[in-house]
C-alpha cells in the first residue's frame, strides 16, 4: 500500500502497520462513519494530511478503524460530498485529500449564515464594517476588468430601472464584485457566502422604500469611478452613505425578525439601495 507525503514524508512511501496505527485509532463508540469523517479532518487540519495525499484503501481502513466497509464507504461518501477528498477509480484510483475551494468553503458559510436566526439589521451593521473595511484594498488592487464590472452592472441596473425589470439581485451582485476587486481569496470567499443572507436584508429594506432604486444604483455609478480615480476618500464616504441609508430603511420597516430561508429570485421593485 503506497500513500502520499502527508502520511509518510514522500510521495510513495509505504504505509508501515505502525504509522497507519498513529494516524487512526480504533472507535468505539457514537456513529462510526462520523467518527471517521472527524478524524479525517482533524488530520487535514494538523496537516498529517495534505492535498493529492491518498487515503488507505477501504479493507485497510477498515482495519484500522475496526469498523465494516460499509461503514467506511459512508464516511467516504460524506467526506467527498464535503469537498474533503476526490475518489478516482482504476488502477491508480482511490481516495485523495483535496484542497478546499472558496466556493466550497463559502456554500458551507453561506448555509450557516441562512439557516442562523440573524435579523436583516445585523446582516447590514456587519456589512457596513466589511465592507468599509476592505475599501482601501479594493482601491489598491482593482484592475481594468473590476472596474468595468463594475459599471456594467451599473449599466444593468439603469437598463432595468427604466424597462422596470430591476432586480434586488442586480445590488447583490455589485457588492459582491467589489469583493473580488480585492484579489483576496478569503475576502473574496466571505463576501460570496453573504450574498444570500445580503440579498434578502436588502429585500427586507425595500418594505420601507419600494421606489428609490435609482439613488442606489447612481451611488453604485459614483462608488465605483471613485475607485476607478484611485480615491479612496470618495469611495468610502459613498459607501458610508450607501448602507447607512438601507440601515435607517430596516429601522423605519420594523426590522426584528430573523430573516427567511428563502430568497426567490424574481424581479424587485426599483430597490432601496
């Protein structure tokens, strides 16, 4: 049996009895295949296990676990679902340590956060301390390509202003694409699993203002020249004003619910962004 060099220090080196036996112990109690999982991914965060390392196959598992291979064809399967490890068949095939993707990453954030009892006002006081907050790189870093994004959803958004097809999604969108303009993976990744609960505080603000889409999607405009200008003064000062005005707009809607798990993706009146 070969393994990775997260489990043996080389990329083929041997599993020995004695250093699987180190890596997994047997379990005895609880739900064996969670048990698994937890232990699989205790080791990926010591770094015992790394990414493109292979697991032990499923009858010496079994064996290390003390548990039957159904048993640890369900932690498999979970780990997989969970963007934990890849399963390749053939002679070469197995079970492979992947390293995680801000997509992955940012679904399990993004559940979390929907499925939490957070109101729409803590979804925006925690935006307005994001969001201010990575401004000075996003005027650091934001290339050509950010900046026409940026204005082409502006553009979007005026279209469907005036065709009166505006959607709340369109002011998601932009606030999302401001976070990628930081080219930080992990802004990035964080910014992607808010969008979903960001949606619907935004939906939730336009109970207390249906009709001021076009103050909102001018600021988006005015937000995103200021950093084309490389002026992060202007840019701050906007976005200020920006989510201030949707924080005051869930005060005066009655704001103390948590928010729906859903978030239907039908058009908006012109929104209160």
């Amino acid at each position: 049996m070969t393994v990775p060099k997260g489990l043996g220090g080389h990329p083929t080196s041997a599993l020995t009895a004695s250093s699987s036996r180190e890596l997994f112990s047997p379990l005895n109690v609880g739900r064996m295949s969670e048990l698994i999982v937890d232990q699989v991914r205790l080791l990926v965060r010591d770094g015992q296990l790394t990414p493109g390392d292979r697991l032990p196959s499923e009858r010496d598992l079994c064996e290390r676990f003390g548990v039957s291979r159904v048993t640890v064809r369900e932690a498999l399967r979970v780990l997989e679902a969970n963007g934990l490890i890849r399963i390749k068949v053939g002679a070469h095939g197995g079970a492979f340590i992947t390293a995680p993707t801000s997509e992955r990453v940012g679904e399990g954030i993004t559940d979390l956060l929907t499925l939490s009892p957070i109101t729409a006002t803590e979804v925006t006081e925690a935006r307005r301390v994001f969001e201010l907050g990575i401004i000075t790189l996003v005027c650091e870093r934001a290339d050509d390509t950010d900046i026409r994004d940026l204005l082409e959803i502006c553009d979007r958004s005026d279209e469907g202003l005036a065709e009166g097809t505006y959607s709340m999604s369109l002011s998601a969108q932009f606030h999302v694409r401001v976070g990628r303009a930081t080219h930080n993976a992990a802004i990035e990744m964080l910014v992607q699993s808010f969008h979903g609960p960001m949606l619907m505080s935004l939906r939730r603000a336009q109970l207390a203002a249906p009709l001021m889409g076009h103050v909102g999607t001018a600021e988006h405009r005015t937000f995103a020249e200021a950093i084309a200008r490389r002026d992060e003064a202007a840019a701050t000062a906007v976005m200020r004003t920006h989510l201030a005005r949707t924080a005051e707009r869930l005060a005066a809607a009655g704001d103390h619910e948590a928010l729906p798990t859903d978030s239907p993706d039908s058009p908006d009146s012109p929104d209160s962004r």
